[in-house]
C-alpha cells in the first residue's frame, strides 16, 4: 500500500458567509436575484464594509474594464428586465393581496351545532395550521385544516366563535390583513323535508 506523506497541519477555519436580508442570496450574487437596486440599498445599511468592496468606483470600474461595449449594454438591459418583472411580481401580489377577502363562516350542524370556518387567510401570509393550532389553544376548543370542496384549505373551528374570531384576527394579525378584507358569512344547513 502506499504511504501518505504528512505535509504539517492543515488549518482549517471556518468562514463567515454574509447573506442578503432582502434575496437571502451572497451578495456577490445579488444581481442575479431581480432585486439588485434593493438589495444594494440593504447591503450599504447593513454592512457598509462589504458595500464598497463591491460596489466602489474602482471596484465597478474594475468589473466594467474586463468587458466589451456590447456585453454592458445587454448586462444593463437584463438588469433592468429582472428589476421590472420584480416589480410586476411584486405589484400584483399586493393588488391580489388588497382584492382578496378572508371568510369567516358560521355553519350549523344538526340541531343547535355550530363550526365555524375560516378560509382565505393564505393569501395575506398566514401558515393555515400555525393558525389553527393558535385558535384551539385560544378558545379551547378543537380545530383543525381541511380541505374543501373546491380544493383549498379552510380551517375548522368547534363552536359559534366566528365573533371572537373577527376580533383575535384583527387583533393578533391586523396588520397583514385589513379590516375591510374580512367578511362575516352566516351559512345554515339545509333540513331535511318529511
């Protein structure tokens, strides 16, 4: 077999990497990311250092010397493409964030039996079953998410709690979903005719 030669100790330590709070990318990637006007902006706040080691005059001076006239051109055009389908993306989740509405429905079971359901609470950011697990701790009572049958997921709460509902939503959330975006819906189950 052959021997492995000792060339001294290797020192190894570890690096600490430094990630965007806006794209979670490194910075030196930023650029790829869509978000390179914001993500700059972070990177001058947060760690000013790093900052003008990428963005300097002589840095940027540097990076631009190695190319040619026509690949800045199209790399400034790409830029400006990632930024304004950014922007779109962003733009449209607001508005379909704004146009959205959360029910909350009152539904009667059999007899004097209610639950109460709550749908469209995704749409504002809210993890369906953080929220389901807070509202059973919250009214002791049992609830769970359920999928409907148009297909999305609606969380299911024992009880007529659709008041206190409303009110521990615009309490502990209001300020991911507005008031106006929630609406109040009294559904009453059919009786079977004899």
């Amino acid at each position: 077999m052959a021997e492995v030669a000792e060339s001294g100790p290797i020192d190894s330590q570890a690096k600490n990497v430094v990630y965007c709070g806006v794209c979670t990318l490194p910075p030196e990637y930023c650029e790829f990311g869509g978000t390179a006007k914001k993500c700059e902006e972070w990177l001058s706040d947060n760690h000013p250092d790093f900052y003008k080691q990428l963005y300097s005059e002589e840095a940027l001076s540097a990076n631009l010397s190695t190319l040619s006239v026509s690949v800045r051109e199209r790399a400034a055009k790409d830029a400006a493409k990632k930024e304004a389908k950014a922007a779109m993306v962003e733009a449209r989740d607001a508005e379909r964030k704004a146009a959205s509405k959360v029910q909350i429905k009152r539904v009667e079971r059999n007899k004097r039996k209610h639950v109460t359901v709550i749908t469209g609470l995704e749409v504002h950011g809210l993890e369906n079953k953080k929220v389901a697990k807070d509202l059973g701790k919250k009214f002791a009572t049992g609830s769970s998410v359920t999928k409907s049958a148009a297909g999305t997921e609606e969380i299911t709460v024992q009880g007529d709690v659709s008041d206190d509902v409303r009110e521990w939503l615009l309490e502990v959330h209001g300020k991911e979903i507005p008031e106006a975006n929630i609406e109040m819906v009294e559904d009453k189950k059919k009786k079977a005719s004899s």
